[in-house]
C-alpha cells in the first residue's frame, strides 16, 4: 500500500512512499478493512524471558541405561524379569524427549506471526460500525483464558480534538506538545471521521494497556508480558494515532516499572519453586542411592522393590509437576539415579538368582529324605524304625532351606510318609493297650495294698510283706503303654519308703555307733570337769576376763554333752 502524504504547509504533493514501521504518515484508502489491534501473544517468549530448557531437555534418555539392563536380563529370575521389563518400558517412556515432529508443531502452534502486514485502513463506513477501545487479538495470537479483554470507555472527539487537526482532504495531524506529528489521510470522509479512527487506534492501546494490568494480575508468564509492552511501546513511538500521548507514555512507564517488579517477584518464585524441585530429586536420588548400597543379606527385597517403584513414580511426577532444573543438574540427577536403579537390579538379581541356586540345592537335599522315610512308612520293626525317624528328623532341620512355597510341599510330604509309619505304630499299640487293661487294675490293686503297710514300723515284717506284693506284681504282666511309668512310680515308692525305715533302724542298732559314742561322752565329762576347776580358780582370783573365758568353754561342752546324751539314749 502506498501513502500518498501531503502536509498542511505544502501545496505539493509529497512521493509515494511504501508503509513500514519508519513511515511517518499513513494514507488510508476508503475500502480498506479496520485494522486489528495488537494483542499480547501468550505463547511467544520476548527477549526477557528467562531462558527456558528445550524440550529434549526434560530428562536424560534411557537408552544408555536401557543396554545393560537388556543384557543382564538374561541371568534374571523368571520371577523378577516381567517386572525389570515393564520398570525399563516406564523409564523409557519417563525420561525420554519428544519426538521432533512433536516439539516442532508444538513451536508451531505457539509460535505467533512474526511481524503481521500491516492491513489496509478502514473504509468510513466500517470506521462507523467499529467498536472503538476494546481489543481484538491480531490473527494467530491466543490471549489467556482466565482474562476477558477489557472494554475502556472511548476519549471524546471534543477531548481528542486538542491533541489533533484535520484538513479539509482528511489529513490528520498530532498536536504532541509543541511537536506536529502527520499521523494520516483518510480520504472521502469527514473530518469528524476521520478523527475518530485515529482516536480509535489510540484507544485500542489504552485497552491493550488495561489488558496488560490484568494479565499481571493474573499471573501471566513475564516472557509474554514483555512481548506485549514491546509491541505497545512500538505503536505509542510511532504515534499512529491521536489522543494525549504524554498520559500515554507516562503509563507505558508505570506499566514498565510495573513489569519490572513482577519479573523480580517472578524470578524469586523461580528459584524458590526450582530449590524445592532439586531438595525433592535429591531426596529421590539419596533413597535410591541408600537401597543400592544397602547388603542383600541386610535387604527387605519386598519393602525395597515396592519402594524403588514408587521413587521412579515420584521422579516423573516431579518431572512434572515441578519447574525445570538446569540441563547440567538435570543429567547429573538422572545419571545417579539411573545408576542408584541399575545398581539395585543388579543385586537383586544376584540375590535371587543365589536364592533359585540354593533352593534348587536344598529341594535335592529333601527329596532324598523324602524317599528313604517313604521307604520307612511300611517297616513294623517299631523301635528301631522310630529311632531312624529321630535321626531323619535331625538331618532335615540341618538341610539348607528351598522357596518357602517350595519347602512347605516337601514338608508336607515328609511328614506325610512319617506319619503313615507312626499311625500304624499307634494303631498296634492301642490294640496291646486294650489287651493290658485288666493288668492294669491288678496293678492297681497291688499299689492299694502296699500303701497300707506304710509307715513300715518292722523292717522285717515290712520287708517280707512288700517280696510278696513284687511276685504278684511280676505275675500281673504288662500294663498300657501310657500307665506304665505310673505304675513303676507306685511301685518305687514303697521301695524307697521301706529302704528308708531300713536305714533309720541299722542306724539305731549298730554296736560301733554306740561304742563311739560311749567314749566321746567320757572323754567330754573329763573335759567339763576340767573346765569347772578352771572357772573355779579364776573365780577366786577375781580375774572377770578369765572367769568369762572359762565360763563360754564350760557352756559349749556342757551342749556337746546333751547332745551326745540324746543320741546314746535313741541306740538304747
């Protein structure tokens, strides 16, 4: 489009010159469409933003770790690798980068037109049916969704006519101070209209200024504000438009104030929202680290596993949810973490592929305890074939353990082949125990009749009478298998009662005990009649000491004497 610009001061007609952002003046043809307003882009980043990581810096990719964990597959426990297979299918797809088609129509849909041509002016007529001060998003833009455009009350041409004139041929001139500023022509309109459109333009930019407010307010990403304000501070410098430009800038400078202190704040919440994000891998990646280091012994593989599936669950929420760390501190993480993982695999797969070994090594173990007490169950040699069933018994506790589903199905079979011996003993034995049941009340009856001998007061008599109950007790036979240890108990204590009145009466009786204890009485009544001489000469010499000495001697012979004398009276 050409602008064909001729000023106030001049009769001739100026060159054409062809619109860009350096035109002064604008000429605006009568069938050109309103121009779209310029909105702020929510997707375009301005040369402020901080700088943002690419897409493919969202993780490291898993490949590098995807090999190993391939090739050691092969020596992992079936029961282990579906799970290591879909942990390593989960970590692919959590760390790997979007394809490049993706992240290209990503760029794509975000991306706004760069510079948009400037359309043709408005024709009078659309000028008329225009809504001016309200914001129209230029074609391609997106503006966020919690903010609605707001709608500013349009300036007054009376007001708007200070800052402006206009020719009889529709040229518009900007009274910006002392300073004339040729603004542009609107051909085949009046002058009142062709006023209003460049009012309308400068009410469009108080609009994307009121817009600008909200969107701070509503927390919009500092990148795209900043895009926004360059794209006012462009129109306000070109000044395409007529109303009070100082107002204007002084606001463009409160808004830049404005934009400034929100970046600030912005950046603190940055920091602060990315210090949380690397305390949190940390976290992840020293719990990882710890299970890793831990001993498969010290391990609670269950607890563990569970767990470890949880922190790579935990990682990619946090990969999420949270703001981006830096590449470096990114691979860094991953890298441990990755390797915190692939260390834990590893030895889990040690450990259980040990476990399989030594299950499969106790199982040989057991089996062959198994068969020779299956070949025991059918022996009716019961003593000897119990005695080898203690000794199997002793040999399995020492065997090495299997799986416990494992152990627990040979236990069951070991047990079953004892107890296929052991029920047939029982059954034997329960037939003896009925046949020996009238021996046991004979028994019996001989236990009553001993019992009413005791206390046995002739030894002899006692003696003759408890051979005679052992003759029958002998002829009674043998009793069932749970009474005998009663009935030997019964039996032994009369025994024992009888042995015992036997002592005490040979004690008693025996001539040597009495002839030494005749003599040790007379040598202590020599003993005591010495003792009273003593005590009598030290009385008389009023020695108290030796009075108290002789005195403590005489009294302990004086007990030995009575207790010598009880004793000779009992062997009496």
């Amino acid at each position: 489009m050409t602008n064909h610009m001729q000023p106030d001061d001049q009769q001739s007609p100026a060159p054409e010159v062809e619109t860009s952002q350096d035109a002064a003046p604008e000429t605006v043809p009568a069938e050109a469409t309103p121009l779209p307003e310029v909105a702020p882009d929510a997707s375009e980043h301005g040369e402020d933003a901080p700088a943002a990581e690419t897409e493919g810096d969202a993780a490291p990719e898993a490949p590098e770790s995807a090999q190993p964990e391939a090739a050691a597959r092969d020596d992992q426990p079936a029961a282990e690798q579906a799970e290591q297979e879909q942990a390593e299918q989960e970590e692919q797809a959590a760390t790997e980068p979007a394809a490049p088609e993706a992240a290209e129509a990503q760029d794509a849909q975000a991306r706004p037109e760069a510079q948009a041509a400037k359309p043709a002016a408005p024709s009078p007529a659309a000028m008329k049916k225009a809504s001016p001060g309200t914001v129209r998003p230029a074609a391609g833009t997106a503006k966020p969704a919690a903010v609605v455009a707001p709608t500013v009350p349009p300036t007054p041409l009376e007001e708007a006519s200070k800052f402006a004139r206009v020719s009889e041929d529709g040229h518009v001139t900007l009274l910006d101070g002392d300073e004339e500023h040729a603004v542009g022509q609107v051909p085949d309109a009046s002058s009142e209209d062709a006023l209003a459109y460049f009012v309308r333009k400068y009410d469009d930019v108080r609009a994307q200024m009121a817009l600008f407010e909200q969107r701070i307010a509503a927390g919009a990403p500092s990148s795209e504000l900043g895009k926004a304000l360059g794209q006012m501070t462009s129109a306000v410098n070109e000044r395409h438009m007529v109303g009070d430009m100082d107002a204007l800038r002084t606001r463009l400078a409160a808004l830049e104030t404005l934009l400034g202190d929100y970046r600030g704040a912005e950046q603190e919440a940055r920091q602060a929202a990315q210090a949380q994000q690397l305390a949190t891998r940390e976290a992840i990646v020293a719990e990882a680290e710890e299970f890793a280091a831990t001993p498969a012994e010290r391990m609670p593989w269950k607890t563990a596993s569970t767990r470890m599936t949880a922190l790579f669950e935990e990682w990619k929420a946090a990969q999420k949810a949270g703001p981006r760390l830096s590449k470096s501190v990114e691979d860094g993480l991953w890298k441990r973490f990755r390797g915190a993982r692939t260390a834990f695999d590893k030895t889990r797969r040690a450990h259980f592929s040990q476990l399989d070994a030594k299950s499969a090594e106790a199982k040989q173990v057991k089996e062959r305890l198994i068969a020779r007490a299956e070949e025991l169950s059918s022996s009716t040699d019961w003593g000897v074939t119990a005695g080898k069933y203690r000794d199997l018994m002793d040999e399995w506790k020492r065997a090495p353990r299997a799986s416990r589903k494992e152990d627990d199905a040979l236990w069951a079979r070991f047990r079953a082949a004892q107890d296929v011996f052991f029920d047939a003993r029982k059954a034997v034995n329960q037939e003896i125990d009925r046949e020996y049941g009238a021996n046991l009340k004979v028994k019996e009856q001989i236990l009553a009749d001993g019992k009413k001998l005791l206390p046995f007061k002739d030894v002899k008599a006692g003696r003759r009478a408890l051979n005679e109950l052992r003759g029958r007790w002998e002829d009674a036979g043998r009793v069932p298998r749970g009474d005998v240890r009663r009935m030997e108990e019964g039996f032994r204590s009369l025994e024992d009662a009888l042995k015992q009145a036997e002592n005490e009466h040979w004690r008693r009786t025996d001539p040597e005990t009495k002839a030494r204890t005749s003599s040790a009485l007379t040598q202590l009544e020599e003993t005591i009649a010495g003792l009273e001489a003593d005590l009598a000469k030290a009385q008389a010499s009023g020695d108290e000491r030796a009075v108290k000495k002789a005195q403590e001697a005489l009294d302990a012979r004086l007990q030995w004497k009575q207790a010598l004398e009880a004793s000779a009276s009992e062997l009496s």
